[in-house]
C-alpha cells in the first residue's frame, strides 16, 4: 500500500520528497545489487548456488524475527526482548523434546522419551506468544513505553532462560528434532523455507488484510486510529504477541539448527534484527514500512557478515 | 524605539543597529518583487504569470483560496521550489534563490503554520541557535539572555527569554518565530496564516507586532483567509486564483465583497442563504439523541477541574445545532465525550429514547455517531496513507470479507465519495498530505458519511479552510441535514452558527448558559450567553423570556 501511494506521488510534483520516498524504499535494495555485484566479481565462489544458500540459512533466524519486529515497528513501538525470548523459547522447546523439565531433570543425553517434536515446537511458540502478550498488554493498557517494557522483558526472559536450564546447556537431539534446523528440501535448507513463509504470511497481513491497514493506521496517528473506532489496545497488543509468536519459531529453529539449547542464545540478536527492519526503510516513528523492505535489510545484512 | 539599541561589544545588537538603519534607508525600491513568475509540474500549472510586490514599511495582504498557488509561492521564496520563468528581485537585484539557507541570507523569512521551533528548549536557545554568544564550546548564558531581552524589547514582547518554549501558547510561540527571524535580519516576514490558532486578544497583539515591524521598514507578507483581518491590518492586497494573479488592490479602495468576488470570481450572495426547509423540520421534532446531566472532570494540568458539568440539550432529526462558546467553554470536550472518546464522569446519554453506553469511539461508531475533530492533521488524518485508506478506515469492515480487504469494492466506494463532494485530488492514492486543507476535510467528513451515521459531530469543520471550500462544506451539511442526519456544529465564528443552525446551545465555563432558536441568534445574544459567568443570573434569565 506505502509502494503504491510513494509511486503514484513520484509522478506528481514535489520531486525532492519523493526522491527521498524512493531511496527510503529501495536504497537498500540497491545497495544490496550492488554489493553482491562487487563480491561477485572478487570471489566468483559468491554466486554459487551452495554459497547463497548457505547466507540465507544464516539470515533465516534474524529473518522470522524481523517479520515479527517489523510490526512492533509500524505501531512505533519496538521490541528489545526477541533475543531473550528467543534464547527461553529454545529451552523450553529442548526439554519438552527431552521429556523433562530442565536438564537437571533428564538423564543422560538422548536417552529419555521426549514428547515428540510437534509438542516442543508448540511449546516454543506458546511461550514466545505468552511473553509477547505480557509485554504487549503492559504497552497497552498499563502505557508503559515499549522501550522500557520490552528492555524489562530482555532481562526477565533472560533470567527465566537461566532459572529454566540452570545454566547448563540442553543438547544432542534426535534426528527428527534437528531436521527442521539442519535439513534441506532438494538444495534449499528449511529454515530458508521457513523464513521465506513467514515473510510471505508477514507480507500478505500487512498488505492485503484489514488488519495490516489497521496497524499502519496506529502507527501513521495513534489518536486518529482510535478516534476512527480501531481498537488500538488490542492492535497494539497484538504486534507484541507476533513478534513473541517468531521468537518461539526461531527459539526453536536454532536449537534445532545448532542441536543445542543455551541460556546464552540469541544475545545482541535484537539489534541486528532492528537494524535490519530499519535499514529495510521501516520508519521507528511507525507507520511506514514493509516486509519486503525488511527482508532485503536483512539479507543486506547477512550478506555484509559472511563477506 | 531606536534609542534601545546597544552600544556595547555585543555582536548581536550591533547587526540590530544595522539592520534597522538598513531598513529605513531604501524604502525607494521594493525589497521583494516577484514578476511574471511561472512554475508548473507535471500536469499541474501551480503559478502563471503571477507578480508580487513589497515594500519595505508595508504590510502586503496574499489572499487566494486553497490551490490559488499561495503555498507554491511560498516555497519559491524559501527556496523549495525554483521558477520556471520570471524574476524574483531583492532590492533591486534579481536573484535565483537557491535553498532555504541563502533565503534567510537573502532576508526572506517565512513563519509557517505549523512553527519551527525546538519545543524543549528555551525562547533564548531557539532565537541564538548556532549563533550562541560565547567563547567557543560553552555558551555564555547572560550574554544570551541579553541579547534575546533586546531583541524581545524592540519587538515589544513580553515572554521571558529562560522560559521553554513547549511551554508558551501558540500566540508566544509564533512571536519567538518572529524574534528569531528578526533576529537574523529578515527584510521580508511572511505568515502564513498566523492567526488561525489564535484568540482575538492574542491577534490584536500580533497585529501590534506587525505594526512594528513595519515601522522599522520591513515588509510583511500576510498569508490569510480571514478577510476581515487583512482589511483590518494590511497596505494592500495581492490576490491569485487557480494559480493566476488576479490583481493587486490598496485596501483602503476594497471591501470584503469584492475580495471574495476576486477570489472565487463570482459574488458569494449564496454564501449564506436562509434555509426555508429548517422551519418544516423543526415543525415535526423527531428526537434523535438526547444528552442529560452530562459532566467530565480532569485535564492534563489538574485531574479534578470541571471541563463541564451537567450538561443537557437535545439533538432532533435532520437538525443542525451549534455549539457555541469561547475558547475554554468546554464544547469540544464535550463533543469528545458524547464520542467516547473521552471518559464521562457521570450523565447519561440517551439515542432515540434508549440510554446507551458509549466508553470508545468503537460504540459511538457502532450507534451511528460520527466526529470530524477539531484538529484535521492530529486527530482526523492519519497523513502517511493515501485518501483511499483514510476514508475508509472507519467503515473497513465493509469492504472486508475474511480480513482481506476487497480492493475494488472499496475503491468504488471511495471513487463515489471523491466525486460526489468533489475532492480535488489526482488520484485517490495520493497521500492526503499532499492535499489542500480543504479537500483534507472533505476525506475526513467522507471516512464518517461511509459508515451513513445518524448523529455527526463536526468540531470546527471549516477551520483553515479557503471561502470556496467552506461553502462547499456548508452545503454539504445542509444536505446531510435533509436528508435526515443530525449534525451538532462547533464554531468560533458566530456568523457561521448563526447562518448554519436550526439551534445554539450556548456554553460557558462548561455550563449550559442558553439555548438560541434560529432568528434569536444574533452576534449579540450569542455573546452575551457565552459570557454569562454568574450561574444565577442565568437561571432568572431562563425564566424571563
């Protein structure tokens, strides 16, 4: 809808704005051509197939949960705890696979029976959703800032990770469970797979459903939202729960990916996952983004780390 | 005034002395001549041919409605914009503005609308910012503050310079923009609509700076659609329309009536025309909404103030009511409360005979109770979308089948009000910034004639609005009446509810002071009742009549 509107007033007067429209929306893009161009052409092993996706199986982490950030970010609000979050989520998915609580409850590696992997994966996102609703409704109806809710929930979640696991890393999976992580379909690794359809979901709720129009309302004026009958509690809360929903996703991707579960993962991931939302031309005063934009500020990114 | 001047090392009031000797030398040739300016783009012709002229000591009204190409050239002045072909001449020289910086240097300010000013920092920091007495680093904060004190007192401003600016009102706010474009030797001040936000008192005090600046031989250019100011305070009027210029007028030979004629190019008898129906309506009283005991307690400074306190009046079918009162009198809380917006303290409010519950703009929306806000741009916008999910944010469920939207259908929709209130836009993916204030308000009174209300609220709906488009508004709402939709009008302007209303609930202090019928309204009486501060006396004068 943003591509839409800053396409049709590029042909129309005000040249210098729109300009600045256009780079906001596909400055990043090109830089991105650009830069794999260039690498391209100093390290021809840059293109291969085995090379690509192998950066897109590093980036798909960030990705889901820059989809769930991008949200946050369009309502103006921001999301400080997806690391955290992420790091308690893949905890709590490790031990439901491993069949206790902790690892202070389960035996020797790989021997206990687990629940399955289904049940690890749906207690990952529970807990992911659950922290994202806490922190969503302390935005909205107790009014706290985001930036402090979510730098409260950075450091709890953090803490409950630690409470959860004692520390002690929760590791050696079986095959069924590091699939999802490590696996390919034909050449194409599924945390790719998985990456590419959240962005795909993200996109199609922001883009064509009502709504995605409600979330770039709250964000354009909050007080011209809610004078237009949206409820922007419950809008506002919601962003929050997504963005809880692709910690508990990726919480359990990496585990899965690195077959093992660590108080300690995911530290600092929220900046890079910001920073990729925002260099994706998503405004932090909200209102203005897309997924698109997201996925190109992120692949920028994870292209610029493995160079 | 000259005589304040400083003698002493100071940088600042030393460029004051030269400034204002610079101003009174050359009053001979203009400071400011536009001539034969054209610009266009693509599919536009903003400015054609247009010529513009001041003089130093001269106060140059711009009248135009919106799109007349006021804003055009504007941004010419400040650089924004360069011109397709003419001149623009400064003293003399012409000159190709080139950014907004060299028209400051060339002495070209402009006071916009909406004020640049850092709101947390103070009067002095604003008006010294990046020319700071002092050595380097550190600011040296007595020299500061006298050197903003000379400048306030030239100006014969009163705010103090160590106040912040966030907390002055909008009318000191614009007289620091004044200072500080004073401050950088400005030749030409341009404001554009400087007193749309502010009370009368506070204008006859801007009016007062005006003078002075052009006693010390600036030339003001004075942006306005309120004709009576410009004939009030201005030397002469410079008038465009459709982007052409229409002419140039002393004011002591013009009046109103042929300002506006300039202006729309035809004569606005119609303006105001009386509405015969009103009487037929107000014979069969069909009632539509009801409001008793209404009151709200609590603003941002102090949670137990009364904004209002019971109060009660009734809405019929197909009605027009005002709401009338002056600044403080509590009518647009009370229009926000009655919404949901904001939360009542007790009352009840009763529709078609049934009490109802309103805690949110959802309920008063689901009861057919639109708001068109008082402020268009904070409250009634959302500016970064387009008109067409502006105007359909309200009623999207509409368009809406499984959470996606149905683009076609909305885009019929929003296509049939675009035409049907003749909203000038190149497409209805146009962001509404990019829109006139005027079309701006008719998208806002669209997003509420979608969701077909039955009651709607309308809070200043022709503030900032050009004379064209208000009559455009006032006769929309006359149809929205007849065709049965209930309308409560707040205004600042009392011919307007005069004209506008079947009645006039009048406010003061947040209290019911009187309820005027159509043909009991004059400027008079509606004065009078808003100005009733002794409750009692109001009771007696209830009973009198």
């Amino acid at each position: 809808m943003t591509n839409e509107s800053a396409t049709s007033s590029a042909t129309v007067a005000q040249p210098k704005r729109d300009w600045v429209a256009f780079i906001g929306q596909f400055g990043a893009l090109i830089v991105l051509i650009i830069i794999c161009i260039i690498f391209w052409r100093l390290e021809p092993a840059f293109a291969s197939q085995r090379n690509i996706f192998n950066v897109l199986r590093q980036v798909s982490i960030f990705g889901v949960l820059a989809v769930g950030m991008t949200f946050v970010i369009l309502t103006g609000g921001i999301d400080l705890s997806v690391g955290s979050l992420l790091a308690f989520a893949g905890l709590v998915a490790a031990s439901v696979e491993k069949g206790g609580r902790g690892l202070l409850t389960v035996g020797a590696a790989g021997e206990a029976e687990g629940f399955g992997v289904p049940a690890a994966i749906l207690a990952a996102i529970a807990v992911g959703v659950l922290g994202g609703l806490l922190q969503g409704l302390g935005v909205s109806k107790l009014k706290v800032p985001p930036f402090i809710v979510t730098l409260g929930g950075m450091s709890a979640f953090r803490g409950a990770a630690l409470l959860w696991s004692g520390g002690q890393p929760i590791s050696a999976f079986r095959d069924q469970y590091k699939v999802l992580g490590q696996g390919f379909v034909g050449p194409v690794p599924i945390p790719v797979i998985i990456f590419a359809l959240v962005a795909l979901i993200g996109a199609i709720a922001l883009r064509y459903t009502r709504y995605g129009r409600h979330i770039y309302a709250i964000g354009g004026n909050p007080e011209a939202a809610r004078l237009s009958g949206l409820n922007t509690a419950g809008l506002l809360t919601s962003v929050y729960v997504i963005s809880g929903f692709c910690c508990g996703l990726s919480g359990f991707l990496l585990s899965s990916r690195l077959n093992s579960a660590e108080q300690v993962a995911g530290i600092g991931y929220e900046l890079t996952v910001i920073a990729g939302v925002v260099i994706g031309g998503t405004s932090l005063f909200g209102g203005e983004g897309t997924i698109f934009g997201t996925v190109v500020g992120i692949l920028l990114i994870g292209v610029l780390s493995t160079a | 005034m000259l005589t304040y001047v400083y003698t002493s090392t100071f940088r600042f009031p030393n460029n004051l002395a030269k400034w204002v000797a610079q101003m009174q030398e050359n009053q001979e040739v203009p400071l400011l001549r536009m001539e034969a300016v054209s610009k266009s783009f693509p599919g536009v012709q903003a400015l054609e041919d247009v010529n513009l002229e001041v003089r130093g000591g001269e106060i140059l009204g711009l009248i135009g409605q919106n799109g007349a190409g006021k804003s055009t050239l504007m941004k010419i002045l400040s650089g924004v914009y360069s011109v397709d072909s003419g001149t623009v001449a400064i003293n003399g020289r012409p000159v190709q503005i080139r950014d907004p910086h060299h028209a400051q240097q060339l002495g070209i300010s402009i006071i916009y609308q909406e004020l640049n000013l850092m709101p947390n920092l103070s009067v002095m920091e604003n008006i010294l910012i990046g020319r700071e007495p002092g050595p380097p680093i550190f600011v040296n904060r007595r020299q500061s503050q006298h050197q903003t004190q000379a400048i306030l007192d030239h100006l014969g401003l009163t705010v103090r310079p160590s106040a912040i600016v966030r907390n002055l009102s909008v009318a000191e706010q614009q007289m620091v923009e004044i200072a500080k474009a004073v401050s950088r030797e400005a030749r030409v001040i341009i404001m554009d609509e400087p007193t749309s936000a502010l009370s009368e008192t506070e204008v006859e005090s801007l009016f007062g700076i005006m003078r002075e600046l052009k006693s010390n031989g600036l030339g003001v250019i004075f942006i306005s659609h309120r004709l009576e100011e410009v004939l009030h305070i201005c030397d002469r009027v410079t008038v465009l329309r459709d982007g052409k210029y229409v002419g140039d007028v002393p004011v002591a030979g013009t009046d109103k009536d042929e300002l506006i004629r300039m202006m729309v190019g035809r004569s606005l008898e119609t303006f105001f025309h009386a509405d015969e129906e009103s009487a037929a309506r107000s014979a069969a009283p069909d009632l539509v909404m009801e409001v008793r005991g209404l009151s709200r307690r609590g603003n941002e400074q102090d949670p137990a103030a009364a904004v209002f306190s019971d109060v009660s009046f009734t809405l019929q079918r197909g009605e027009i009511l005002g709401l009338a009162g002056l600044v403080g009198a509590g009518r647009t809380e009370l229009v926000r409360t009655i919404f949901g917006a904001d939360k009542r303290l007790s009352g009840e409010i009763l529709i078609e005979g049934t009490p109802v519950q309103i805690n949110s703009p959802e309920d008063a929306i689901r009861l057919g109770i639109g708001l068109v806000p008082e402020d268009r741009k904070a409250q009634g916008l959302i500016l970064s979308m387009a008109v067409r999910q502006n105007m359909s944010l309200a009623n999207l469920d509409a368009f809406t089948r499984l959470g996606f939207v149905r683009r076609a259908d909305e885009a019929r929709a929003v296509q049939d009000y675009i035409n049907r209130l003749t909203i000038r836009t190149p497409g209805m993916d146009r962001r509404v910034v990019n829109l006139s204030g005027g079309n701006q308000q008719k998208v806002v009174i669209s997003k509420w004639l979608m969701v077909q209300p039955k009651i709607l609220l309308m809070d200043e709906p022709t503030r900032g609005i050009d004379v064209g488009a208000k009559s455009e508004i006032y006769d929309l709402m006359r149809q929205l009446a007849s065709s049965g939709i209930s309308v409560i009008m707040i205004s600042s302007e009392f011919p307007e509810l005069i004209a506008m209303c079947d009645r006039i609930v009048c406010l003061t202090e947040g209290r019911v002071t009187g309820t005027l019928a159509r043909g009991e309204a004059t400027l008079e009486t509606l004065m009078h009742y808003c100005t009733l501060r002794d409750h009692a006396i109001v009771k007696e004068e209830a009973v009198a009549p």
